[in-house]
C-alpha cells in the first residue's frame, strides 16, 4: 500500500497533470485564471490625455525601507499616501492629508520633517534613491483619481476612471472608452482572451482547454517538427552511444581485471571507480574547463603532437564529440562494477566444459559469457539507456545545449537532447514561456522511453527463457 500511493503521488499524478496542461493554452500571456484576468482588466484605469491636471510639489519621506510621497499644491493642499507601481493593482487606502497623522514642522515652512513615523528624505538622497526607484513608474492613488509622478519633484494629478466592466450575466466585458464589447475568443489562436468589435486581442489572457493542438505542431508544423526530429535523433545518438562505450570500456575491464594472472586487481579496481565517487557535477565542470578550447588542457596535449586546437564546445559536431565523452567518463565505472559482479556469479563449469569442447576464447565469452551476463544486466542498461535519454544535467552544465542552430524557428542547439530541448520551450527560449507545448513533448519523451524499455524488457524475457535455468 505504501509503495502503491507513492506511485500515485510522484508519477500517476504529474503524468496526468502534464497531460492536462498539453491539452491547454498555458503560455505567456494565458497563465491567469479567467477571474483573475477580469480582475485584472477591471483594475485598470483610464486618464484622459487631454486634461493637463494640475501639478503638485513632490516631497519623499522614509521609514527604514518604506517609502512615502508627499504631494503639495499650488494653494498649500497636501495629499500623503503609498506610492505604487502603475502596473500594480490600486491600494485599498487613497492618499490623505498628512495633518490626520501628525506633522513635524519646526521651520514653520509648511514642509512637515516628518510625518507620523517618516522622515523627509534631503534633495540629495532622493537623487540616490532614483538609481533603484523608478519614480516614472510610480503613482500616488488619491479619491479624485491618481497622481502620475513627472519627475523627482514633481506629481501630476489627474481623473482616472474605470475603463473595462464586466457583466456576469451576459459574459461580455464592455471597454467604456472606445464604446465597445469585448467577448472570449472562439477560435485557436484567441481562446483564452478577450477579442473586442474592432478586433483588438486583450492581454492578459486565462488558461482554457485547447485540445490536441500542441500534439498536431510537433507531427506537422515543420517549424516545430523538424527540430524536434533533429533533436530525437541526436537523443537516440548520444543515449545509444552512451550505453554502448561505457558498457564495452566497463565490460572489457572487467573481463582483464578478472583474469588470475593480473596482479594488484584490488589496486586497479579501486583505481576504476573513482570517477563514480566524485561528485558527477564537479566531474562535469572540470571537464568544461579541460575542453576550453583556448586554455584546456585537452587543446595543450594535443598541442604538443601538432594537432590544432579542437572547438570541443563551440562547434556543434565537436560538442556532440564531448558529450559523449564525458558521459562515458562518468558512467563507465558504474558499467565496470555491475559486470565484475555479475562476471563473478557465472559458474566457471559452464566455460570449463565449454573449453573441454573445442570452444577457443571468442567463442566461450561470445556463446557462453556474455548471454549469461546480459540476463542480469539488460534491466540495468535499459535503465541506463533511460537516464542517459534524460541526462539533462550533463547537457545544461557541459553545453548548455549550444552551440545555437541559428536558422531554427524555435530554440534549440545542437547538442539539445529532448529533456534540454523541452525546457528552452518551457522557460530558456528569450521568446516567452510555452508550457503547454513543452508539456506535450514530455509526453512524448514518456512514449518514447516507454516503448524502447516495453520492447527491451521483452527481449529480456527471451534471454531469460533460454538462459535462465543454466
């Protein structure tokens, strides 16, 4: 039972969620919900252009990192609030006569030094305070409508009014300033977002059911399909390519090391597992700096035998070189330890009679060794083709997926493996955040692994059929 709901918890349930957010418009700019967006709308006021309004003095006071503004007119109206930045929603409480909070005005100039708590900031500490307040984003809410901050010592109040409503019954939300209605999009590109009379989309939008939409872009958009093709094959590539030369690097050493006429074999498997010891993001790092292509030490051993400097990472075929390398650096001690243990746990009879037969060396490991090996170790190396499927570490640390492809509608490089590739949709592409199709290629990574583990786990099975019982 326990084992049971925490499969539900950790992988039933985010496979199901990711499912959902496949199926949704979930990107920048639909990440609301339909509540929240008509809040937000609602919340928005309109100011007049063509009313100057009339300007005020501006005075800034201070209370450790709270700030406050201080507005004075021209007949000695004062108005005292909490600034606020104009995309943010308009606080609760307006700006108020600074009298209601008690004033500290010892040089009677009708400039309090302080205001309750808060002191008056000096002209020049305001200027230092502009390096890190934007005073022309800021804005003072007061009853008759808002003050627009025009400078560092000035205000500007003006009407500002409802533009957008909202009616619950009919859906519609009206734009009180162009005289027009605004109503939920009904086609694909403006589901989710409110489509007024004259055609305008209005941002922000809210997060709706779409349907397979995202599914259909990666099977036929070819601004989306190509480069995911591309980078399947490079995945395939380098998971394969993993598996395949660590496991014949591990295996072969083992096969040495087991051998009786091998002296210190206790030294040099000690030896063999130290890449598996370090920490696998320190080995990554420090082969990044080994790669450097102008200051490696790869480039200075190569150097010494003529050979050019290598762009082991700024070149897309080198990187892809790399990869691999380090991958094989880093898993190979792993592949080495599973095959002397399961090296060890063939009967010596088997290749004893084997031998007694006629069978020479090759033909021995190749009939008798290496079946009975991939019995116990087939799970373990499509477990290890699954990780190396989605080392998204090695990929972010080594290459950050680069060099570029610059050409490509969407981001990707090429050393992108899928996990990378769907993240640089997700969050990393500079172009906005797509969630939604990002969660459809995480599906379509789970089918992909999904059936190469289904069909390996079946050839498994034959192996064990016939050679389990020896």
């Amino acid at each position: 039972m326990p084992g049971l709901i925490f499969m539900f918890a950790f992988m039933v349930v985010p496979i199901v969620y990711t499912v959902y957010i496949s199926l949704t418009n979930w990107e920048t700019g639909n990440v609301l919900q339909k509540d929240q967006v008509i809040e937000n709308l609602e919340s928005r006021s309109y100011v007049d252009p063509n009313d100057p309004g009339e300007l005020y003095d501006l005075e800034v006071f201070r209370d450790g990192e709270e700030i406050r503004f201080l507005l004075i007119g021209s007949e000695g109206q004062q108005l005292y609030g909490e600034p606020r930045s104009r995309s943010a929603e308009a606080l609760s409480e307006f700006a108020v006569d600074p009298e209601e909070l008690g004033v500290v005005d010892n040089d009677g100039d009708g400039v309090p030094e302080m205001v309750g708590t808060f002191t008056r900031m000096e002209r020049r500490d305001v200027f230092a305070l502009a390096s890190t307040l934007d005073f022309g984003d800021q804005v003072l809410d007061v009853e008759a409508g808002q003050v627009e901050i025009t400078g560092l010592s000035q205000g500007r109040v003006v009407l500002a009014a409802q533009r957008y409503v909202f009616d619950d019954e009919t859906g519609v939300l009206t734009d009180t300033v162009a005289g027009q209605e605004c109503r939920p999009g009904t086609d694909l590109q403006t589901t989710g977002n409110f489509v007024c009379d004259d055609g305008s989309v209005l941002d922000p939008g809210w997060v709706t059911v779409t349907g397979f939409n995202h599914y259909s872009d990666v099977l036929t958009n070819e601004t989306i399909r190509d480069p995911f093709v591309g980078v399947f094959v490079w995945n395939m590539v380098f998971a394969l390519g993993t598996v395949v030369f660590a496991f014949g690097f591990g295996l072969i050493l083992a096969l040495v090391l087991q051998h009786e006429r091998v002296r210190g074999r206790i030294f040099y498997r000690s030896l063999y597992i130290l890449p598996y010891a370090i920490p696998g993001l320190l080995s990554m790092l420090i082969w990044q700096g080994l790669l450097n292509e102008q200051f490696g030490a790869v480039n200075d051993m190569l150097a010494v035998f003529g050979i050019e400097r290598v762009p082991w990472l700024t070149n897309g075929n080198w990187a892809k070189v790399a990869l691999l390398i380090v991958n094989t650096w880093l898993t190979f001690p792993y592949m080495f330890l599973i095959a002397t243990g399961a090296l060890q746990s063939i009967p010596a009879e088997l290749q004893e009679a084997a031998r007694v037969d006629g069978a020479n060396g090759w033909q021995v490991f190749w009939k008798i060794t290496f079946p009975l090996l991939m019995v116990s170790l087939a799970p373990l190396l499509i477990g290890s083709f699954a990780f190396a499927f989605n080392n998204f570490v090695l990929v972010f640390v080594l290459t950050n997926g680069g060099p570029p492809i610059l050409d490509a509608a969407v981001p990707v490089g090429s050393t992108d493996i899928l996990i990378t590739f769907t993240y640089d949709i997700a969050l990393a592409g500079g172009v906005g955040n797509r969630f939604a199709l990002a969660a459809s290629f995480s599906i379509f990574i789970f089918l992909i692994v999904l059936v190469i583990a289904s069909i390996s786990f079946r050839f498994t099975r034959r192996l064990e059929e016939i050679y389990g019982s020896l």
